[in-house]
C-alpha cells in the first residue's frame, strides 16, 4: 500500500477506517501494566495489547488501561483498589447467572442459557405480550428473561431473538452515489435538499433502471458561527437535519398569510442558488438554513389540518422522550450556545429540575424543533416511497455515522450511555506514527448491554422507517473501538471490546423487520474474523476498486473474477480523489499545494502514475477500453472512466455504484483528509472537468452522464 493510500482511506469523515502498516511506536510502553491491572482490564473488555500487523503485538500502557476502566466506573487509583475491583468483577462474573443482554439466532440454542444449572426455571416475557417458560419458538424481538436457579438465585436478561442471517440481495443492483448537499436543482435553495434527492431517484429508477442513491449522513448538525459542514459528526444520529428540507414542500407553506415575506425569502433563496451555480462560491450551509430557519417559523403559524394534526401527535407519541430531550438540546442551545458542557450547571442533566423547568418556559421552541424533526421525517419517507415507485429494488441507502459530537444533542440527553473522558481515534500505524482521534464519545458497552441495547435499537429502527439501505461507517466499530483518553495523545490509547454478537444480532432484527439492506463500511486493515462474521449474517461489505489488491501475493490489482460478491463494489467514495483526478494525477498535485505530501512530489507523482497504469494496463487486457454502449465517447479520459466502471461489472459484486461527480468529470473531492480551513470540505457543488457547477438538470440532460450511466445498465 501507498502513503497516499492511507491518508485517503484512514480518514473517512469522523469514521476513518483502520490502517495498516508498522507503526513508529515504542514495542512496549513506558508504564507496563501490572498483572492484577491487565487481568482486571481484560475482565472489562479493554485490551491489553493490539497488532498493528500480523508480526507485532503493541502492549498497551497501564495509563491506557486506567483511564479506560476509569471511564466505566472502575477504580484503579492503587495498587489495592485495583486487586480489590478485580476480586469483585471475578467474583461477579463466576456468580452470574445470566450476562445483562442474551443473544438467540433463530434455530439456534443460545450458550448462555445451555451453560444455565439443570433445573433453570425460565420465565419469558415477551416484546409482543404474552409470557413463555421456554426459548423454544419465541419470535424475533428483544424480550424479558428471567432464570431460576435451583439454589433459588435469580437473574434478569434482554433476550434478543433474531433471524440468522439478513437476506442476500437477489440479482445485482447499480446505483448512485453522492453527497446530498452538492446537488443542486434550480429549485434548490443554495444546496441539494430532500425534493432534489426525490427527483434524482425517479429519474435514475424510471429512467435507468438504477436500484439505489447512496447519500451521506443526514443527522442533525451541531449549530454554530460556523456550522461545522462535516455530516461525520453530528449533534444527534437519531434525528435528522431540517437543513435538508424542501420548504415549498410542506403544505402549509403555501397557506403562509405574509406573502410579501415570503416573496422576500424565496429571492433570497434564489441569490444563494445563483451564488454557487452561477459565481463559484461554495455552499453556505449557515446562510441557507438561516433562510429556511425563517420560512419554517412562518410556516408554523399555519394552524395544521385535522389529518396533518394527527399525524403530527401520533409523532410525537411514537418519539416520546427522545425527541423531547432532542428538541429541548436545540431549544436550549438558542439560548446558551451549542455545547452543553458549557451551560449553566443545572441544565448540563437533561434529567433536573432546572432542566424540566427550562423546558417548560420553553415549550413554545420546544415544540418547534419537535415540528422541524416531524417534517424532515416525512420528506425523508417521502424520498424513500419515490425511489419504490420509481422501480427501485432497494432505494435511498443512508449512511450511519460513528459517532456523534461530545457537545450536540445525543451526547447531553444520553449521558449515562456515553464513555466520560474517551473519544473515538484510531492507534497509531505505519501512515500515521501519532494516531488519530475523531472528537467522537464513545458508547459504554456495560451500560448499553445493561439496557437491552436500547438507545442503539431505537436509532436503527428510526434511520430503518425511510432507509431501503444502511450504510455503517466504520463498521468494525460494532466489534471495537479505540478509546482515546481527553487531554492525551492518541498513542496513549487502547481498544475497548463492545458485544459484537448482540450488536449484529440487533441490527440483523431491526434490518430485517425493515426488509433493509446493510453495508459495511470496512475499508483498511481489519481484525481477522471480522468480514467473515458480517459476511455470514447478511452485511455486505465495501470494495473500491484502486485498493483491491492481491495484497498477500503480488500486489498486482485483483482480477474481475477475485472480489467478493456480497459487497459494494465502487471507483471512488466521498474522500477520495474522483475518478478523472486518479486518472490524470491531479490528486497529488493537490495535496502538494496544501502541503500534504510527506515525500518529493515526484516520487509521489511516479508512484501514483504506476498504480494508474497497472490498472489501466489490467483493463485493456480485458479488452474494457473502449467506447461506450452507446458509442458515446469524446475523449480518453471518459472512455477510461467508462472501462473502470465495465470493470466493475465483471465482478461479482453484489451492488456496484457510481460515484455522480464521476459523470461529468469532476476533478475535486469532497472531503480532503488531512486538511481543515486549507480546502473547502463538505461544501462543494457538483462540477465538471472545469469546474462549473452542474445542475441536477444539467445531470439529467448530459450525454456523457447518460453514457456512463448506459455502461452500468448494459
């Protein structure tokens, strides 16, 4: 693998996939662990070691570890308090009945309970109602279990019961992907929103045949001067971002009494629209939702009807206290600013009395934002249904950050649920001597077993009512995460095992309750058994083309014939360089300009033109280059564009995606890693190989679109 391999692939927004490689780190740590303390860490899940490459093993430091059992409630400040947790978690342990949450495949006796005492009484109760004494037969949902021992000890258990297996995709699917945000219609009010991404599904499904559109999160955003536009790290994965709304799509819009106010909005709509598509500027996501900020209080002085009402409290009923706790965060950061760690004392617990009183004077905002998640939810379904209608077999694919902000919404309402003091990074390798750290809590895995897995069940069960597909960004995240302590270096951190078979047994129930697809994000180096324990319960997995090597071989590229089939098979993603930029070696001249190069740019040069040539040699081989189905061709660029994406379609990749920009020759990333203010992440139009901002309809119309698109569709 390449540098530039690395810094595309370890930074994948706020979820960069694990690197490979051999780190610049000491082999042992300068404060070894005593036995007592590794022991004890083990106990708790959080490792003792990690392998950057098969042939080295990284001790982790005793600092790592006593910060990790910190966060889960575990003193270790002596020598003597850490023999005493650890005689209480063995002691607790060889005493337990049952663990919190028990896993049970269909058809399957789960171990937990064939290791019970003979003579276990078992009393169920379960998530539809009625009251069982067997496991036998129980249907799929997460239930109440309790066992009896003969000694007359008793324990309690969430028992989830779940198919074994998700359903493989029938026949092979094609589809788009892009960033939401970057596509703009003429109807658009300065960046790509809900009505722009159901017309982009009808016409792909009605017109081309195309399966799927893969848009990038949609969580709701932290707030702020400026909004940080990365959709990694959001306020809330729970709830999505209004800033996504078609306003002229609520209907009540067109009931708002003061139409002057509204004429005045929809040109200032239309100047942010002609400032990106006409003068280059990027997308000003703040002044857009200042825009629809506006337009949406005047929309909520339009009294509902009696069915929209309905529908507004059935709402409501269904997202009960979270959406409460979601829009009293947003309510309250109108007042005090976007980072709860900063409010007054009292409003810092969601759950106090000063808290419960805010809320009440704020009812009037709190209702808003409630207004706010309830319409984004239904232009959200609404998008889904137009992508069925249109004859797509799986429709819009959302993706499902990793994690969500230390100051947003989700990490104040859900506090006891996250890890104090941790973020989520990546350990320290080859690419990388210093590690990564993404600024992203991480969810304690006792607490979340201990609650029946219930904050997570309920977000997938959300993003699942309007997602025909889910991405997981960093899907390895389901098995561990690298805790990363506040204050320390990345270095100074360690893994932390999470239940990887309740994690995928509740996303195969959800997921399948849905009849979703799921793919995982699993680019990089990944533990071993990993992809083959999603691969055996349905998740698809992520293959880009330029990373798929024979990597223990020759490290030639792998022919057609060796990928995977249950995976994503695709050119390019959101923080690569687009297709017309590998192809040409623009890539690394970009990253030179802002710095980013850690070698001579023409080694860098030389070494990203072989990579090229090996592939492009590859695809003549196979006798892939050449014109398109269509005979539409006008230059070697698009007909090299066209041959890597026929390549695609010779392997046996169940799903095989174009990344939209690719269609026109876009030569700029989305995301650029390793940059912050130095490139204008997150807030790029759709360009062409000039770069001149295309339209949604200039996309629809293009000829050369329409010619890669018809490589797919052949």
């Amino acid at each position: 693998m390449t540098a530039e391999r690395s810094a595309e692939a370890l930074a994948e927004g706020s979820g960069e996939p694990e690197g490979p490689g051999n780190p610049e780190s000491p082999e042992s740590p300068e404060d070894p662990p005593s036995d007592d303390l590794a022991r004890l860490a083990e106990l708790h899940g959080v490792a003792t070691s990690y392998q950057p490459s098969a042939d080295r093993t990284v001790t982790a430091s005793a600092t790592a570890l006593t910060l990790a059992l910190a966060a889960l409630d575990v003193d270790t400040s002596t020598p003597g308090a850490v023999g005493a947790a650890l005689a209480v978690r063995e002691r607790e342990l060889g005493e337990r009945l049952l663990p919190p949450t028990v896993v049970c495949w269909s058809g399957a006796e789960p171990a937990a309970l064939a290791a019970l005492p003979s003579g276990t009484r078992l009393h169920i109760e379960t998530e539809q109602g009625d009251s069982r004494a067997t496991a036998d037969q129980l249907p799929h949902g997460v239930h109440r279990l309790t066992a009896t021992a003969p000694d007359g000890r008793t324990a309690s258990s969430h028992l989830v019961v779940a198919p074994p297996r998700l359903p493989t995709p029938t026949g092979r699917s094609y589809g788009l992907l892009v960033q939401l945000y970057s596509l703009l219609s003429r109807r658009s009010w300065g960046m790509g929103d809900l009505g722009d991404l159901g017309e982009l599904a009808t016409w792909a499904g009605r017109a081309l045949g195309a399966g799927f559109v893969q848009v990038n999160p949609l969580h709701a955003a932290v707030p702020g001067s400026p909004t940080d536009p990365s959709p990694y790290r959001p306020s809330s994965r729970r709830f999505p971002d209004p800033v996504h709304l078609r306003v002229e799509d609520v209907p009540e819009f067109a009931y708002v009494e003061d139409r002057e106010r509204v004429r005045a909005l929809l040109e200032r709509a239309g100047r942010l629209r002609e400032a990106v598509l006409e003068k280059g500027e990027l997308i000003d996501r703040d002044a857009v939702w200042e825009a629809k900020r506006e337009a949406l209080e005047l929309v909520r002085e339009v009294p509902l009807g009696p069915g929209r009402r309905a529908a507004y409290v059935d709402f409501l009923a269904q997202e009960g206290d979270a959406l409460e706790d979601h829009a009293t965060w947003c309510a309250l950061a109108e007042l005090h600013g976007s980072d709860w760690q900063r409010w007054p004392e009292g409003l810092r617990d969601p759950r106090s009395p000063e808290t419960t009183r805010a809320r009440g004077e704020l009812m009037d905002r709190v209702d808003f934002h409630c207004r706010l998640a309830w319409l984004t939810d239904g232009q959200l379904t609404a998008a889904q249904r137009l992508a069925r209608e249109a004859g797509m077999p799986v429709g819009i694919v959302h993706d499902l950050a990793v994690g969500v902000h230390p100051g947003g919404a989700d990490a104040w309402a859900q506090q006891e649920y996250f890890a104090a003091g941790m973020s989520v990074g990546a350990p320290p390798d080859a690419f990388n001597a210093r590690g990564q750290d993404w600024g992203l809590p991480p969810w304690r895995p006792d607490r979340l077993a201990e609650s029946g897995y219930e904050p997570y069940r309920r977000l997938l069960r959300a993003l699942f009512r309007y997602a025909g597909a889910l991405r997981i960004d960093h899907v390895m995240g389901l098995f561990r995460l690298w805790w990363v302590p506040q204050g320390h270096a990345p270095t100074a951190g360690t893994y932390v095992r999470y239940d990887a078979e309740a994690m995928l047994a509740i996303l195969v129930l959800e997921a399948s309750r849905a009849g979703a697809v799921v793919i995982g994000e699993d680019l990089g180096t990944v533990e071993p058994g990993v992809r083959e324990t999603l691969r055996a319960r349905g998740v698809l997995g992520t293959s880009v083309l330029w990373f798929e090597r024979d990597w223990d071989g020759d490290g030639r590229p792998l022919p057609p014939e060796s990928w995977r089939a249950d995976c994503l098979a695709t050119a390019t993603t959101h923080d690569l360089p687009p297709t017309a930029a590998r192809l040409t070696g623009e890539h690394v001249q970009l990253r030179d300009s802002l710095g980013l190069l850690t070698r001579p740019l023409e080694q860098e040069r030389a070494e990203a033109s072989a990579d090229t040539g090996e592939w492009l040699e590859l695809l003549s081989r196979l006798g892939l280059l050449r014109g398109s189905h269509g005979g539409h061709c006008t230059s070697e660029e698009e007909a090299e564009i066209q041959a890597v994406h026929r390549f695609l379609l010779h392997t046996p990749a169940r799903m095989v995606g174009i990344w939209l920009p690719d269609g026109v020759g876009d030569r700029r990333p989305q995301n650029l890693p390793g940059t912050w203010d130095q490139y204008p992440n997150w807030r790029l139009p759709i360009a062409d190989a000039e770069g001149r901002a295309v339209t949604l309809e200039e996309l629809a119309a293009s000829a050369r679109v329409r010619a890669l698109l018809e490589v797919l569709r052949g």
